[in-house]
C-alpha cells in the first residue's frame, strides 16, 4: 500500500498515511465544507494509518454543532488538512469511528488532484 507525504500550506502541520491509491474524492455539500472548497478522501483513516510528523501544537480545533467532528486547521496558513472524528451518534451505523482522519486530499504532494474522480457527499443531510 503506498504511503502519501502531505502537508498544509506553509509546512508548519506534516503528516503521512498509508492508503490504496487515491483516485476518488469527495466533495461535501455541509455548511463548513462548502466553504473550504475541499476535496476530501473518500473514506475515513483509521488513527494508526496517520502518522503526524509535527506537534499538536501545530494546528487548532474548530468544532460547531455536535461537536462530533473536529475540524483541524494551520494556525499560520489557515488550511485545514484532515478532520477528526470526535464522536459518533448513537444511532450512527455508518463506516466511521473514534479518532478517524478524513483527509484534505488538496494538501496532498504528488497527487494529480484534476485526475481524481470526484463525487458529493450529501453532509448536509447528515
Ligand atoms: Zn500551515
């Protein structure tokens, strides 16, 4: 499985993870999403398949609503390079689970992002 080498824009937040080869993405129609304009992973990370190569120290936590969701960015360049899950509904029966990074594949080195085949992911039904 290859391992991918990303990081935000000014290099202040570094992070590598272990994933098949990203052809997909996704685009996500949320009020937070829609906003950062991202391309996301199509599917979550297990914690153990990121290895974050800068401190914690590094980015800041915005969450709103639930607060189910951690939404990290760069406290120098502002990008936000993954989201954490920080909780789950308890009626949730989706792939997800504590601790999973949903991964900004913009901030991505190498990948072809115009290549991605990329879909919606409906989060504002969510
Ligand atoms: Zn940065």
């Amino acid at each position: 499985m290859p391992t991918y080498q990303a990081s935000c824009h000014c290099g202040a937040i570094r992070f590598r993870f272990t994933s098949d080869a990203l052809t997909t993405g996704r685009r996500c129609n949320c009020s937070i999403c829609v906003r950062k304009g991202a391309i996301w992973s199509a599917s979550y990370y297990r914690a153990g398949a990121v290895e974050l190569l800068t401190g914690a120290d590094a980015f800041a936590v915005y969450t709103f609503g639930d607060r189910d969701v951690h939404h990290c960015f760069c406290k120098t360049c502002g990008i936000a390079p993954f989201t954490r899950i920080a909780g789950l509904p308890d009626d949730y029966d989706g792939q997800a689970q504590l601790g999973d990074f949903r991964i900004n594949l913009g901030c991505v080195e190498g990948l072809d992002h115009d290549a991605l085949d990329v879909s919606m992911l409906d989060g504002r039904s969510l």
